[in-house]
C-alpha cells in the first residue's frame, strides 16, 4: 500500500515516499525476483494457480505527484500498479485531510495511467469511512463511484478500496452487490470475506530497501 510519491516538504500522515526512495524498493524488488503488479492482474493470477512472485502495488487516493515519478520507474521494470481514486474529487485536493493538501489527478490522468497498464480502482466518492454508513451513503460511496468512474475510463472498475481500511459486513456486502470482485482493507477485523476485505502491507519512507525486504519477509512474500 502506497500512497503519494514526490518531494513534499510538510507531509504529518507520512503518506508521501521520496522518489529516490520509492525507486530503490521497486529495486528491491525487481533484486528478489517479484514483480510488481495491479490488483486484478494479482486476482487472475491467483486463480491460474500462478501468483507466486507477484506483489499487488496500490496506489491510494491518485495524488497527481504519483504522475510525475512512478509510472517512468515501473515502466522500467515491466510492472504495473492499481490507482485508487476518490470519484468525487478528481482533479481536486484531498480535502478529507487538514492542509496542507497535494493535488489529485483528473479524468484525464487517470486515462493515462489506464493506457500505460495501471489498473484504476475506486476509492469511494467522497472518501469518507464506511463502517456504519447506512445503505444510502453506502450505495453512493460504492456504486455511485463505480459508475463516475466507469465514465472515465469506459469501463466499470472490479476493484474497490475502503478508505482508512474502514470496513464492517454491511461495506463488504455493498462492495459485492457493486459488482466489484476484488476489494482493499489494511487490517481488516476477523471474519470477513478475504477476497472482498484484503489485508495490505503499508509503506512508507522509512521503509529502505533492507527493511523493506526484512517486512516482505516477515509478510509472507517469497521470491520466485
Ligand atoms: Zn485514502
């Protein structure tokens, strides 16, 4: 799990990496054989039998910094990633955090990221929490969004992200009904369809390559 990747000068949430940073984990993993991939191509692998190597890279909220560092340096590697947008803020600001805030992408990024292979998946509309929504907010969160994002792309998204990794049944069964099939938590609560509330391991600038490779580890990843 990722979010922002760019050279910010205030960042309190620690969500942004730094581009030497960034470039150095996708090192490390390219080093022990992974290769990074979008959630859906993670799920369909996982059904051949044949995700062994493979890590889901997820980018959280579109920040439009992403743009400018990250697609060069997956390219590179042959990898690609999922980008989570907010359907109701493209093109805005990330204005569920207090400022200072970062641009988002718009319509028109996130097209482009679709055509260099990122998968785009919905962060919800407003990104708001989920758990105890009631089912009209969770109708609007979860399929409104699909469909403002299907009009982006043309194409509903399959994979959903809960904001803050807050999800509960009921969220989970919105996601369902959605048509979503893959669906992000970070430390989802016990109990809930695994398929449709993923756990994912955060990272953050902290994260240099040997710690990185030390928490892959320790998460379970091996290398081909
Ligand atoms: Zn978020």
């Amino acid at each position: 799990m990722l979010h922002g990747v760019g050279r910010v000068s205030v960042d309190p949430f620690a969500l942004f990496l730094s581009p030497e940073r960034f470039s150095g984990q996708m090192r490390l993993l390219a080093r022990l054989g992974l290769r990074g991939v979008s959630l859906a191509e993670l799920r369909a692998a996982e059904d051949r039998g044949q995700a062994r190597g493979l890590v889901g890279l997820t980018f959280d909220d579109a920040y439009r910094d992403v743009l400018d560092w990250a697609p060069p340096v997956l390219a590179g590697y042959g990898f690609t990633a999922t980008v989570f947008a907010v359907s109701g803020l493209l093109g805005g600001e990330n204005a569920w955090d207090p400022p200072p805030r970062r641009r988002l992408m718009d319509a028109d990024d996130l097209r482009r990221l679709v055509r260099e292979g990122w998968e785009l998946g919905s962060h919800g509309a407003t990104h708001v929490r989920l758990a105890g929504l009631d089912a009209e907010q969770l109708q609007h969160e979860v399929a409104g969004s699909r469909s403002a994002l299907a009009g982006v792309t043309g194409v509903p998204p399959t994979t959903f992200c809960y904001p803050y990794g807050s999800v509960d049944e009921a969220s989970v069964e919105a996601v369902r009904a959605a048509g979503y099939s893959a669906a992000c938590a970070v430390r989802p609560p016990p109990g809930l369809d695994r398929e449709l509330a993923s756990p994912r391991l955060g990272v953050a600038e902290r994260d240099h390559p040997l710690r990185l490779a030390a928490r892959l580890l320790l998460s379970g990843h091996r290398s081909r």
